[in-house]
C-alpha cells in the first residue's frame, strides 16, 4: 500500500502566488544547481565554526587563540549547547582581514 501524495487543488497555487512547479519538493535542489555566485551570496547565512576550522584559517594554536580571546585580540566564540562553543565564520574572517600585511625587508642594494 503506497502513500498517496496530497493533492494541490488550484486555489491553494493561485492563493500561494505560486506556480505548481515551485511548489515541487525537488525544486530547491534544481534551482541550487541554477544559481550563480552571487545570487549564492546573497543568500548566505553566516556559519558557525568550531575550534578545528577556526585553528585552520588562522593557523593559530588552541591556546594562542584562548590567550588571544583572554586578551581581546580575538573575536569571542558563542554558546552553541553545553560545552560546546564556536565562533561566527563572518568574525573570523573579519579577524584575517584585519591583520596587517607582513613586510619584507627591502633587498640590499649589490655594490
């Protein structure tokens, strides 16, 4: 015995404002196959990440990034339940942004 599907009767899709097709339980998968990268963008939702990311974007140690958020130089992660903590992706990279640029020293000039 299969499930029978529920049906849309045509005032519900002319009252959603809605064409039938859009209401298609796939059609978020197709239309994220669709969409550039700016329309991706536009949509997006900032992440949490964990210590693991964090450690790999920043190249910093567990304790150099507890001793940096001890002294303020850190962005502070959030409470996601319990014990568990992360930090908002935008932050870190607002974080690497604004580190400054490294000089290099000016090469000797060969006399």
């Amino acid at each position: 015995m299969s499930q029978a599907q529920p049906q849309c009767g045509l005032h519900d899709i002319l009252a959603s404002g809605r064409h039938h097709a859009d209401m298609h339980p796939n059609n978020a998968i197709r239309t994220a196959h669709t969409l550039t990268a700016t329309q991706l963008q536009s949509n997006y939702q900032d992440r949490l990440l964990r210590i693991d990311a964090v450690r790999f974007l920043t190249s910093l140690s567990r304790s150099t990034i507890y001793s940096r958020i001890a002294a303020g130089e850190f962005p502070h992660a959030v409470r996601v339940h319990g014990n568990c903590m992360a930090w908002r992706e935008s932050e870190i990279h607002a974080w690497i942004a604004s580190r400054p640029c490294a000089l290099l020293p000016a090469a000797k000039e060969m006399k």
